[in-house]
C-alpha cells in the first residue's frame, strides 16, 4: 500500500489530529476507477481529505497500475488479494463476475478497513468507506469493521440511478422480459425507456446477471447516502424528482461532473503524443474523435463499415481502434484496453492510404481528455460510457451516439431523446447511414445544429456547478461536513 501523506491539524495543546481518510471501492472496470479518482483527488485539493483507493486483483492490469501511480500523495492505493472463481462458468456476464468478486472479496476487505482504522496516524482518522455500483455488498464489510458512515458512489446518471432503485418493485411487477414490453417504462423524471433499451443485465431475467442487478437495486437502500455522477442540468426532471426525501430512500446528492484533466494522469498522457501533434495541425473544430472507451470493440462487419462510412463522409476523423469483438458482445477489452490482435489488419483493403490526408488512425488507446479539449475536435463517436459522456459535455463536444453493452443503450437513449446532446447512430449501422449523421453533426446541419447549442449549454451549467460556491461544490462540502462531524465513532 502507498501511504496517503495529506497534512494533519494541529490541536491547541500541540497534538496533531491525523487528517480525515476515506476508503474506497472500485469494482473491476476503468470507468468505475476513473471516476473513483477523480472523487478522491477533489476531496484531497479542497477540502484536505486523504483516500486510499481499493481495487480487485482481476484488474491488475498495465493501465491500472499507471494510472494508481499517478495519483497524488494524499491519494494511496491498495489492491485485494485474489478470490477463486474457478467455479463461474467461462460465459459468465461482466455484472456477475463482478459481483461475485465484491461477495467474495468482503473477508479480505474487512482486514483492510480494519487495518486503516487502526493506523490513524499513518492514513488518516477513517471517517467513511464509499463504495461504486457493484460493491453494495461491500457495506458488509464495512458494517463488520464497524465503519458506520457507508455510502455509495454510482458512477453513471441518475436515470440509471433510478431505475436502479425501482428495479426490485418492477421484477415483481413484470412478469416477463423487459425487452418484450409493449410500452416505455415511465420512471419518476425520466426520459421513457423503451424495454429494449434498458441496460444489458436487465434483457435476459433467466441470466444471472439480472437477479444480481435486482440484488443491488435493494442493497443501494443500505447507504448513509448516495453521490451520483451527474448535475442538475443535464438531467432536470429525475434531479427534482430524488431531491426529495422519500422513506426508505437515501438522501441523492449530485456531485458530478467528476471527469479527468486535460493531462489525464499516468506516464502515457505525460509523453509527447503523435495523435495532439496531428490534431495541431487540423482546423478548428474539424475532427470527429472515434473512440468506444477503455474496453469497447466491434464485430468485424460494424468496424469495416465504419471504416467506410468514416471515407465517405469526408470528414476528419482520429479513431481508436482495436481488433473485433468475437461473438458480437463488444466488451472484449474491459478487463484490458489493449487490442487483442493487429487491429489495422481488419481494415478495409487500402483504407489508410485513401485516408491518409484527413485521418489518423491509432491502436487501442489515445488521451482522450486532451483529445476532446483540443480547439480541433468538433464532434464525438461514442458508445456513450457515462464517464466519456461527462468529458464531452465538459469540453463541449457534441457526440454521435452508437452504444456497445451495459447501460450504454439507456444512456444513447437519455443523451438524444432526453437532453439533446447527441445524434443515434442509425440501426443498421451502414457505410452510408453512418457517412450522412457524421457529416450532419460536424457540419451543424438538420439536428446538428441543435446538438452543438445543447452542448454549449450543458458545458457552461457545468463550469457553473464546479465553480466554488457552485452547487455541485456545495453538495460535495455537505458530504465532508457529514463525514468530519462531531462523531469519530467510526473509528
């Protein structure tokens, strides 16, 4: 473990107090870590309180272990030993693997929670243990180690959030699957959520990945409170909606957008990089970054046609690319961003030469937050991960919407439906369909148009809740006036 080195506060009798420490848990899975971080680094800047970052041994990946060691000093690291899970079959879902990981981990996890409460003077005084999405379970550990201040994190929106919430009421009140239903799901506040478009885990009851999803949806009632990736402006009507108090509920606290720097953090992001060199010498707001997160693929077809739709448009284009998806699920990567195989070897037979003068086209990995801050980038083709989302909204880039797996599809759904913010990838996903909405997005016409000012829009709201004395601000120092209370009974 790294030792988190935050500055301690010296009492009248000239005792030092140890500062306050917060654990936390990021289930497998880059966009729960990113967003984790990202929490901990504001806590340490603003409000000078230490973290240590808890991670699982199945993610102990080259990306993981960069990005930990780029954290600042007041940010420490520490990984759970491995769990067997030899027993799960080889087509376990990505929900199931990790929820059995969070169960089965919870004896190890005890250890370390009690092991930082009985190092105050060297972590910090243990004020709460926070915990993302699919580690509900882990309140059992922390309610072991007697950690009384227990909340969660969900690193996605609040649509999903209250899904996520209704999810045990709806499993008993519709008997068959959601993709079948004849109507949207209305939830409190929200965009109508066609059955089908609700997230994977939710699409085949028989899987056990849906009763886990169940599972958690009652577990969230658990927490002191929840802290959701998302702000007021971007999602109006379920904010209003979980502001109020409601029994049984938690309080709902928006804290967000929580999104990486420009510089991003890690060895990579600090080297000189040949994709900001060529975007230097593009127009301004020209190029439409191509990119479908840390663990996103495509089945061959989809990418060759892609590739095509891309030349066709004439557009500039900078696009992330790796190796297909095998069995068309498209999460191939998310244990691992690296391309499995030589991704430029599916690409169209002299694809890159043809495109050489307007495109460039990387392996498995690009800087995205510089990418998307660049004067260059107009556009963004996503499969809409709530934490790429944020990004852009951030650096105000409008975005294409073309969902891969997990709540990606609800969120496509929220992002051009709901706020505005993005244009749907048509279904059939062809040379030509994808080649018209690029061009329809980075020329500002039809529908684009009114993305791009949706986007302004949001980008300021944005700025304006993150700004000091801003509401997100205001919402996060709530949560440290809780956790820093009178009442250190937590450790």
């Amino acid at each position: 473990m790294e030792n988190a080195n935050a500055s301690s506060c010296r009492n009248g009798d000239g005792t030092q107090t140890p500062p306050p420490h917060v654990a936390m848990l990021a289930t497998p899975g880059m966009g729960h870590l990113i967003p984790l971080a990202e929490l901990a680094k504001r806590l340490a800047q603003r409000h000078g309180v230490t973290s240590t970052l808890i991670t699982f041994a199945s993610t102990a990946s080259a990306t993981q272990r960069a990005f930990l060691a780029s954290m600042p000093p007041a940010v420490a690291s520490m990984a759970l030993p491995p769990v067997d899970m030899s027993d799960l079959p080889r087509d376990a879902a990505i929900e199931t693997l990790m929820s059995e990981e969070c169960v089965r981990a919870v004896p190890a996890l005890t250890e370390a929670l009690l092991s930082l409460k009985q190092r105050p003077t060297t972590t910090g005084r243990l004020v709460a243990f926070v915990t993302d999405l699919f580690g509900a379970d882990a309140f059992d550990a922390a309610r072991a180690a007697g950690v009384q201040r227990r909340y969660l994190f969900f690193p996605t929106n609040l649509t999903a959030l209250t899904l996520m919430l209704h999810l045990p009421e709806l499993d008993a009140s519709i008997p068959g699957e959601f993709r079948d239903l004849a109507e949207p799901l209305r939830l409190p506040g929200c965009v109508p959520l066609p059955g089908t478009e609700t997230m994977k885990p939710l699409q085949d009851k028989s899987n056990p990945s849906y009763r886990w999803m169940v599972h958690h949806g009652a577990k969230f009632r658990e927490a002191t409170a929840i802290l959701v990736n998302s702000f007021d402006a971007v999602e109006p009507g379920p904010a209003e909606v979980l502001r109020q108090p409601e029994p049984g509920r938690p309080p709902v606290r928006t804290i967000g957008p929580l999104v990486r720097a420009e510089d991003g953090g890690g060895s990579k992001d600090d080297a000189p990089c040949p994709c900001v060199e060529w975007l230097d010498r593009q127009p301004a707001k020209s190029v439409i970054f191509v990119s479908f997160g840390s663990g996103g693929t495509l089945p061959a077809e989809e990418m060759r046609e892609l590739a095509l739709g891309l030349e066709l448009s004439g557009q500039r284009f900078l696009w992330v690319v790796r190796s297909p998806s095998e069995g068309g699920v498209g999460n191939d990567n998310y244990y691992d961003s690296a391309s499995k195989k030589d991704p430029f070897s599916y690409l169209p037979q002299g694809f890159l030469e043809r495109t050489k003068d307007v495109g460039l086209v990387v392996p498995s990995w690009a800087p995205q937050p510089k990418v998307l801050a660049h004067q260059s980038t107009g556009g963004f083709l996503t499969h809409c991960g709530w934490n790429s989302t944020l990004e852009s909204l951030v650096h105000g880039v409008p975005m294409l919407a073309w969902p891969l797996f997990a709540d990606q599809r609800q969120n496509a759904v929220l992002l051009c439906d709901g706020v505005g913010a993005a244009l749907r990838v048509p279904g059939a996903k062809g040379r030509e369909d994808i080649a018209a909405v690029v061009r329809e997005l980075m020329t500002a016409e039809g529908k684009g148009a009114a993305v791009r000012a949706k986007v302004e829009e949001l980008q300021k709201a944005a700025a304006e809740g993150l700004r000091d004395g801003g509401a997100t601000a205001a919402a996060l120092a709530e949560v440290v006036k809780e956790w820093t209370s009178a009442d250190d009974s937590v450790y």
